[in-house]
C-alpha cells in the first residue's frame, strides 16, 4: 500500500499548478484519503483537535466570502480544502517514509524539466514552455526545499543523499531560474551544513573552499544559464532585482486601491478575492496595463486581503507557535527563512498543498516519537 501511496503522491506533486488537471487532483487526494482511512486506519479517521480548530476558525471567512457572492470562488477555496484533505491523509498515514517520498519527487521533477527542456515533454504548467531568458516552465520546485527542512529538523548531517539531491535539483533550479527557491534552499543548505565544531577543521576548510572556487568557476563558465548568470549579482543586493521591485510596486498599489473599510480592514473580505493593480512599463508603454491575480505574489497580502488583519494576527501566532515546537535554534531559523522568503515573493505557501509537509513534521513526528517511547516504557515494565 505504501508504494501505491507514493505513486499518487508524485502524480499528485506533478497535476499542482496544471492548467487542466485539477480534476486529477482531487481524484487523487480522495483516493489517498480513502485508503488512509479504509485500508491503513481500518474505518477510524484519526482528525487531530488544532484541525478542527483550524477548521473553525476558517468557515467564517469562507462564509464571508460567499456572501461577498465572487463570479468563481471556488478558484480560491478550493486550495484549503486540498490541503485539509492532504494534512488528514499525512496524519493517518503511519510509517509513509516522507524523506523518500521528496528524494523520488525531487528526482521526477528533475527529469520532467529536462524533457520539457528537450521538447518531448509539452508544458502543462503554461501555455508557453519557455519563457524570458529561457526559463523553462514545469512542475513547482519545491522538493530540495522540503529536503532541506527535513534534514534540519530531524537535526541530520549533509551526507551523500543529501549531495546527491543537490545536485539533481539544481538542474531544474537552473533551468526555471527561480531566485527565490535557490535562496530558500541555500540557505537550509547552509544551516545544515554549518557545524562551529567542524568550520575551522582543515578538512572543512579545504571542501568549502574548493565548493567555492568550483561555483564560481561554472557560473563564470559559457555553461552556465544566461538567466541564472543575470540574477545571481542580486543575491547580495535583493533589494535591486527586478522582480523584487514589481513585487513592491505591486503591494503598495493593492494597499492604496484596496478601498477597504474599517470593518474590511479588520476581518477581509473572505476566501474567492481577486486583486486588480495597474502596471507602468515607462520603457514600453504598450506593456503597461491592469493585471488581474488570484492575488499578487505576496503571502501576507493574500492573509490580510482575505481575513484582514484578524486573519493575519492569528497566522503570525500559528507561526510563532512553530517555531517555539521545533527543538533545534538551527531548524528554527530555517522555518523562519523559508516562511519570510517564500510568502514575502509568492503566494505558493498557500496554494501548494506539499508545504504542509511542514507544520506536519512540526506538530506529528514529535507526538509519534513521544507514543513510541511511552509505548515500550510500558512493554519493558
């Protein structure tokens, strides 16, 4: 049954942000549920008592929405139900080996963008395959970053699986160009790798060192890609990518256009909001317009359009609570990194239901470790 699970699972990852297959997603998500509750829990569905919370604390902004009467809401709504559906399957699902999970997706999204790349394998993600710079477009690249957090959080070394893994993601980081998640995983990387016992070790020394010099060596190289050669001086200067500004740019006209009332301001205007901002391209004119999103590529933004800043004050507390349940100072400033960069540049953490792999390894692998321990204390007496 596991290898059944894992096999939806990648169809799954892989059916996320399809211009056709939402369909195929929700045929998978309530297979998995099916099976989780029929074959691996036996007709008793384990639903924690923070999902129910969190249920309730959901259905009056999704009510608030619905009386707002959006042209198609459930675009929006649809998101947070996938996801429950996934954390309740993620929950009942003993023993699913999610390490190894992320290590095949990471491989399968590799290989998905190479033959996308090659053209044998048609965009399901875009109209187009290729975009500006040849950005390659496919598959959400989030495994190495869910690989990362892993490691961190279960406060493992950087071993060979680990390398390995980098090395088949930074195909498809490459080849999407995405500053953002190369950020995110480096600096998980990072952390994992960074041990104050072992930096001024010869060994350590020499291996960073000659990662440095051979980095800089590729980058320098004509094999390097032109988009990633274009975006890397900005990873000491973020503030100056292009990117960045128009996701500043963005905010500030969705703050000031919002025309949100007192009462608005305080509780949103619940799940289905689109947002509407006008973009000036004082170089090309003719690009300049009215560009409509499911909301701009702010994660915070999307929590305040929608529940105002009652919704964005309880999201904060959630967080902070997380960050108070992982153990290690390291893992904690991984979350940290990858919550700030990923909802500050998109709205991803919303609308991909495998970032809750997250708060699962948070909140479920401690209560299992601790019923384990409990549960042979008592097979010993």
């Amino acid at each position: 049954m596991k290898s059944i699970y894992q096999i939806i699972l990648v169809v799954l990852f892989l059916s996320v942000g399809t211009l056709s297959f939402s369909s195929l997603m929700a045929l998978c998500l309530v297979v998995l549920l099916f099976g989780a509750w029929v074959a691996t829990k036996k007709g008793k569905l384990e639903v924690p008592h923070y999902v129910i919370v969190v249920a309730c604390f959901y259905i009056p902004f999704l009510i608030l929405g619905l009386i707002h009467e959006y042209p198609n809401p459930t675009i929006d709504i649809k998101f947070q139900f996938y996801g429950l559906i996934f954390y309740l399957f993620l929950v009942n699902v003993k023993d699913l080996k999610i390490l190894r999970v992320l290590f095949i997706l990471n491989a399968v999204v590799a290989i998905v963008y190479i033959l996308s790349y090659l053209g044998f394998v048609p965009s399901l993600w875009n109209i187009d395959t290729t975009g500006k710079g040849g950005r390659v477009y496919g598959p959400a690249i989030i495994p190495i970053v869910l690989i990362g957090f892993y490691y961190l959080y279960n406060r493992m070394s950087f071993d060979l699986p680990l390398a390995v893994s980098w090395v088949i993601a930074l195909i498809y980081l490459f080849l999407t160009s995405n500053l953002m998640n190369l950020v995110t995983a480096g600096v998980l990387l990072l952390l994992i790798v960074i041990n104050v016992s072992k930096i001024f070790k010869p060994v350590f020394i020499l291996g960073f060192s000659l990662m440095i010099v051979v980095s800089i060596a590729f980058f320098n190289s004509k094999y390097a890609p032109e988009a990633i050669k274009e975006k890397l001086p900005y990873v000491l200067k973020p503030w100056e990518y292009d990117s960045l500004k128009i996701r500043i740019q963005d905010l500030n006209t969705a703050l000031l256009t919002e025309n949100f009332t007192w009462s608005e301001k305080l509780i949103g205007k619940g799940f289905g909001v689109t947002t509407t901002v006008y973009r000036e391209n004082k170089i090309a004119q003719f690009f300049s317009g009215k560009f409509t999103f499911l909301e701009i590529d702010n994660g915070f933004y999307y929590v305040y359009h929608r529940g105002g800043f009652l919704l964005l004050f309880i999201f904060l507390i959630a967080h902070i609570y997380l960050v108070f349940k992982i153990p290690s100072m390291k893992a904690k400033l991984g979350f940290i990194a990858l919550v700030l960069f990923t909802n500050l540049l998109s709205i991803h953490y919303f609308t991909n239901m495998f970032y809750l792999i997250v708060p699962f390894l948070i909140l479920e692998t401690e209560i299992r470790s601790k019923k384990q321990l409990s549960k042979s204390i008592s097979n010993e007496e």
